[in-house]
C-alpha cells in the first residue's frame, strides 16, 4: 500500500499556527520595511534637489571671483593701481583658488587658464597699449566665455524657480555681456580719439555700438522684471532695485551723451566720456553685487527649505513609525503576553490538576474576558473539587460506619457459637461437681473444653477483624480434610443430640489450600450450623448430615455441606447472602454473608443447590495449593 500523500500547508494554515508574538512581529517587520522604503526615496530624491541647488552656488562663487576680474579690468578709477595688481596673486591668484576648488566640478579648467593667460599679458603692458591692444577686449571675452561656462555647468542656467532663473541670467550672461559692449565703447573711443578717421564711418560705428550696449542693458531690464514677477515675497526688489535703477540712469546718461556726440569728439571731451564709463561701469559692478548677493541668499533659502522639508517629512514618519513601535509594545504587552500568561496558567493546571491557580490580567477588551471567564471556570471546578471531596469524606465516614457496625455483628455472630459452648461445658462441670463424689477426670475434661472455646471466641474476634481490614497476612497452606474433621469434633454434641447420621466423604489425596486458618473453620463451621438448624424437628426424611470434599480440577478444591432438611423456598435463594436476612425467629442473618466474603477473600465461590431428593447443598470451591508451584 502506498503512503498516504503528506498534507501540505498553505501560508495561510502556516500563518495561522505561528505563536502570536511572532505573527505581531511579522507585522512590525512588514509595516517598517513599508515605511523604510518611502523613506529612502524622499531622502534620496531630496538630496538630489539640495545637491542641484549647492552645484549652483558653487558656481554662484566663482562668479563672484570673475566679478571681481570684471571690476578690476573695467574699472578706470582705480585702472592704475589695479591693472599694477593684474599679475598679482590678489586676482590670478583669486581665480586660480577658485578653479582649484570649484572648477573641478565645472569643468572651466581651460577657460580659466585663457583668462588667466590673458590678465598676465594685461599685466605686462602699460595702461595704454593694454588698451589700444585689444587686449582688455581679448580678456573681456574671455571671462564671457569662462562666466557662460560656469552657468551652463553648475546647473544655474537649468535653475526650476523663476526668480533665480532670471537672476542667474543677469550674473551669467546679461551683465558680463554689458560690460562687454561698454569695454567695446570705451576701446572705440580710444582708438577713434587716437586715429582720427571718417566721421561717417565713425557715426555709423558708434550707434551700431551704442544699440548693442542698449540693447544689452534692455536685456538685464527684462530679466530683472521678469525675476520680480517670480519673486513671491519681493525681497529680491528690495534689496537690487536701487542698484539696477541707479545703473539704468547712468546707462541712459551715458548712451545719450555719445549720441549727442555724433558730430564730432573732441580730445577734450574724452575726460567726460570717461567719467560717464566708468560711473556705469561702477553701477553695473555694484548691481551685479547686488544681485549675485541675492542670488545666493535665494539659493541658500531653498537649500534650507529643503532640508526643512526633508526634516519635517522624517520627523513625521518617524513620529509614526514611533507611534506604531509604541503600539506594538502595547499589542504585545497588552495582548500577547496576557495571552502566554493564560496559556501557562492552562498548563500549569492541567498538569499539576491545581484548581486555586488563577491567570492575573484583567482589562475590559475580549481577552479581560476570557481571562475573567476562566478564572471564574477554575472557580467553579475548585468549588466542584471541594464538594466532591467534602462527599468523598463524608462517604467515607459512612462506610467506616457501616463496616464498624458489620464488624461488630460479625464478632457477636461468631462469637455467639463459642460462648454458647463454654456456657454448657461450664453448666456440665457444675453439675459434675455438685455430685457427692465428684468425678474431677471428668470436671477436668470439661474444663479443657471451657479453655478451647475460650481461645476460639478470641481468635474468632481477631479473625474477623483481619477479614474487615482485609488483612489477608494469616494465609497459610491447609489440609482442607483436617480442617473439616476439627470443626465436626467441635459440632460432636450437636450432631449427636439432635441424631443426625454424619456422612464424611473425603478426597484422597486430601486438597490442600492457602487460607486463614480460623476464616476458613468459620466458614465450615457456619455451614454445618445451618444445616443442623434447618433439619432440627423437621422429620420427613431421615436426618442426615454429609460433607464431602472433592478436586473440582487439577487447580480447585471443592466442599460440599449436605443437609436432608425442607431446604431453600425458591423466593428466598436470591437473598441468603444478603446480609441479616433470616427466616430463623432468632437469627441474624449473618452467617452465610460471612461465609461468602471470607470465600471470596480466598479467590473462591460460595453456592446453594437443592438437595437429593430434598434439603440442601451448600458448596464452595477454593483454588488449589501446590506446594512444588509456589
Ligand atoms: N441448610 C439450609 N437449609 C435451609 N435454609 C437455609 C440453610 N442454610 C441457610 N438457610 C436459610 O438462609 C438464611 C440465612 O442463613 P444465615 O446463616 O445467613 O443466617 P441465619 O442462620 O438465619 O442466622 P445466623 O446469623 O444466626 O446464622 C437462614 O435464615 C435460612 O432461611
Ligand atoms: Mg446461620
């Protein structure tokens, strides 16, 4: 025959037999990974952003550094001292710091190496070949190209708001490109003052200059507006406005003057001229401060919104997740652990059967009830146990009573029979005694048999009280045949007086049986009495008392006690062994209910038959002893 199929679990059956404790960690594990997962994600995609945003300043910083080359090759003011620093470490040195540290990043390291190429060559030339050279043009543009670079590269030309997306224009390209065209105008200037030449050529020049630098300056205008309307709560106004306002009057005035001048430039007027350049050259540097300062405030103030966000969002997911550990603590304390506490208690009862135990948790949820519905169970199997035992006891009692009381009736039936003997023989040596010449031979045998009865009467109380007690110590190997003849010696003076024909028909080889000596004489001894008693003036049959002993088989003994008397009415057979039923005025009823305890005691059985033709068998059998099997 095959195995049978092994029944598989599903999850389902598998989850449902997990230890509850285990279950709500499960579910723990569960809701956290789903918290972590989210949280990974915000946190990445915030640093992203906040990594955007810091790329852009960085790139915001090294436009402060190019500045400052602007300031230092435009400004005219201070074009002695500073043109003198041009090599210095002062700028260089500045733009060669800050391409260390940011331009890695940037990839400006070419650009920057062309500026820088380009202001030590500045550097080396007096004031005026710098300029008629075209070199600060060369240098100018160059910074164009490295300042674009840094736009494009730091993210600040791909910025999402729209204020710093405009400003950021202004500081990349819309100012660097103005201060471009203004150096194109002054050079124009020199080199027209220096050359002289067609006027017309010269007009055309100088308006076409003229509308490029406006046009410029127009730009920066437009993408400061437009960098308003993007600020939302106009801080950015406030803090740039004046400059760039200060920068657009001086733009006008300047671009003015050099259109009034189209008839012609006087060397004399050159000290004007410069005077108009270099102050919107100064306005034009002051406003890009201005705005590159507000630029990076903008940028700082959305990196630290950010972080805020991030914060904020972390704080509140991990007040959650809090919120859910703290609950799961509760779920376990609150429910698993009552819940193991109940098992235990359940255990610890079934195994030890200990009915006082009681589980210690109360709450007014489901399990507060069960818990209270148990105890309240165990209450009532403890108040059961108690009742049960109380009866036990009291039933107890009672048998002990009724044993007492059995025992006394068996001690005063059995030893009625004795004391009736001593009782005659005592009367007997009496009367022995009283004859005027006593025969003291025979007063002496009397009494003997007083002594012998006397001992009987005490070994028959101490009998019967092993036989209550069940003390079946007394067992002893017996010849069933010698027992039978010393109780027949003890009932001489009966049989003969009442004339009974005595028949002994004793087995050969005699049964031997392990017993108690003095039960078993009573049993025998019981049996004749009645016999004896039922054929006493009963005369329609020859009296005759036979005892026979017979191997019912090789592993019984049997004895049989034959009466010839009127024998059992068939209504009373069911009740002879019932104690104290009797039919005799007298009697007790206690004889054969003695009879049959004391046989059962002894593993044998204890019946009545009818007689042939009449009377009565009363036959018990005994397992045999086998001295050589035991
Ligand atoms: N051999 C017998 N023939 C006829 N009836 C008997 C015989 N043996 C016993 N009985 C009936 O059984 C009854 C119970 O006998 P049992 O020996 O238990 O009590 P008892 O003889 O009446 O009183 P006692 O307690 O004094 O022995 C007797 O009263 C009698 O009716
Ligand atoms: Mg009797």
């Amino acid at each position: 025959m095959s195995p049978l199929p092994r029944q598989i679990d599903t999850p389902s059956v598998m989850f449902k037999n997990l230890p509850t404790g285990t279950k709500l960690f499960i579910l723990c594990a569960t809701f956290l990974i789903s918290i972590a997962v989210p949280i990974y994600g915000l946190v990445t995609e915030k640093r992203l952003a906040v990594d955007f945003s810091r790329k852009e300043l960085l790139g915001s910083r090294y436009l402060h550094t190019v500045r400052e080359i602007y300031s230092a090759i435009l400004s005219p003011r201070e074009a002695t001292r500073a043109r003198s620093d041009l090599a210095q470490p002062a700028l260089v040195g500045g733009l060669a710091r800050a391409e260390e540290q940011l331009g890695a990043q940037l990839q400006t390291a070419d650009l920057a190496g062309a500026l820088a190429g380009a202001l030590k060559e500045i550097s080396s030339q007096d004031n005026q070949a710098a300029s008629q050279g075209g070199l600060v043009l060369s240098a100018l543009s160059k910074a164009q190209a490295l300042a674009s670079r840094i736009g494009d590269d730091s993210n600040l030309a791909l910025d999402p708001d729209l204020d710093t997306y405009y400003l950021q224009n202004i500081v990349v390209r819309g100012l660097p490109t103005f201060l471009a065209r203004l150096a194109e105008l002054q050079d124009f200037f020199a080199t027209s003052l220096s050359t002289g030449g067609s006027s017309a050529v010269r007009d055309v020049r100088l308006s076409a200059l003229v509308g490029l630098a406006r046009s410029s300056a127009m730009e920066v205008k437009e993408n400061l507006g437009a960098a308003y309307r993007g600020n939302g709560d106009g801080r950015l106004q406030a803090a740039v406005d004046a400059k760039f306002a200060a920068l657009t009057s001086s733009v006008h005035a300047y671009l003015a003057v050099l259109m009034a001048s189209a008839a012609g430039i006087d060397t004399r007027d050159a000290v004007a001229y410069d005077r108009f350049h270099s102050r919107t050259v100064e306005h034009a540097i002051e406003a890009w401060t201005a705005a590159q300062g507000e630029l990076d405030r903008l940028l700082h103030v959305r990196i630290d919104g950010m972080l805020a966000k991030m914060l904020v969002g972390l704080l509140l997911i991990g007040t959650f997740a809090g919120l859910s550990i703290i609950l799961a603590l509760l779920t376990h304390r609150h429910i698993v652990q009552p819940l193991k506490r109940l098992e235990n208690v359940a255990s610890k009862v079934r195994s030890t059967k200990d009915y006082s135990l009681r589980a210690d948790h109360s709450s007014k949820d489901e399990i507060g009830r069960v818990t209270a519905a148990f105890n309240d169970m165990l209450a009532e199997l403890s108040a059961a146990r108690a009742r049960e035992t109380a009866e036990r006891v009291a039933f107890a009692q009672a048998t002990r009573l009724t044993t007492m009381g059995e025992m006394a009736a068996s001690i005063a039936h059995e030893v009625n029979q004795p004391l009736a003997a001593i009782v005659a023989n005592a009367n007997a040596g009496l009367r022995w005694l009283s004859h005027a010449a006593p025969d003291l031979s025979k007063v002496q045998a009397v009494l003997q048999r007083v002594v012998r009865d006397g001992h009987r009467a005490s070994e028959v109380v101490g009998s019967v009280r092993a036989l209550i007690k069940r003390d079946v110590q007394q067992k002893a190997p017996l010849d069933i045949n010698v027992l039978i003849k010393d109780v027949v010696a003890l009932l001489q003076t009966d049989i003969e007086s009442e004339q009974l024909s005595l028949e002994l028909e004793l087995s050969t080889p005699a049964g031997s049986v392990l017993a108690d000596r003095v039960q078993l004489q009573q049993v025998i001894l019981n049996l004749l009495t009645n016999a004896i008693e039922a054929m006493r003036g009963f005369n329609a049959r020859p009296r005759a008392l036979a005892i026979r002993t017979s191997h019912g088989d090789s592993d019984s003994v049997c004895v049989a006690v034959e009466d010839s008397g009127p024998g059992i009415d068939a209504k009373d057979r069911d009740r002879i062994f019932d104690p104290f039923f009797t039919t005799k005025p007298r009697g007790m009823g206690l004889g054969l209910s003695i009879c049959r305890s004391i046989i059962e005691a002894h593993g044998g059985r204890l019946r009545a038959t009818p007689g042939h033709p009449g009377g009565t068998v009363l036959e018990f059998t005994l397992p045999a002893y086998h001295a050589s099997r035991s």
